[in-house]
C-alpha cells in the first residue's frame, strides 16, 4: 500500500488533472463545501463532513429532455423529467425548457 503525504496532494491532483477533470469538494466564496473542479488556487476540503450540492447532481443533470417535436409552423415542445427534489423525477412543464 502506498502512503501519501497531505503535503503532496496537490502535485497528486495535478497529475490527476492531467488525465481527465477532476472533481473535489471546494470551499465556495460562502465558506461551504462544493463539488468543483480542481485549480490550483481552490480550497480543498477533504474533512467537510457535508456539501451544498450531493457529487451525484454534479455527474447527472438536473433536467433531461424526454420528447421534442415540431408541430406545424416553429412551435417547439419540450416535455423534460425534472430532477429537482419537488418534481420527484416526474415529467414537469414548469420545468421544461419551451
């Protein structure tokens, strides 16, 4: 097993960067942990215990179109499942993006 020390971690998330985005809870301008992407210049903050935002609403989107059509002329419909927590996950019209 490999042992890294707290004082490495940000040439670890450099080089992790380097692969792909990475992800990790930085304090915000409010003082409250937030999921965002790695910079050089954020606040990591392994020890907050909870975040303003779950890392699952980071990777899934909020609203995810289930229908588009036209109908005769340039009327566009959007019927969305909205994933906000008073939706419940149902198709919402107040959501949707017309």
């Amino acid at each position: 097993m490999y042992k890294i020390a707290k004082d490495n971690f940000p040439k670890l998330y450099a080089a992790l960067q380097n692969i792909g985005t990475l992800l990790l809870p930085c304090k915000n301008k409010s003082g409250h942990a937030d999921f965002a992407p790695y910079r050089e210049d954020a606040e990591v903050a392994l020890d907050a215990l909870l975040t303003n935002r779950s890392a699952k609403d980071v990777f899934f989107p909020q609203v995810e179109n289930l229908l588009t059509f036209k109908t005769s002329g340039k009327v566009r419909a959007k019927y969305s499942a909205c994933r906000r927590d008073n939706c419940h996950g149902r198709a919402c019209l107040r959501c949707a993006q017309l």
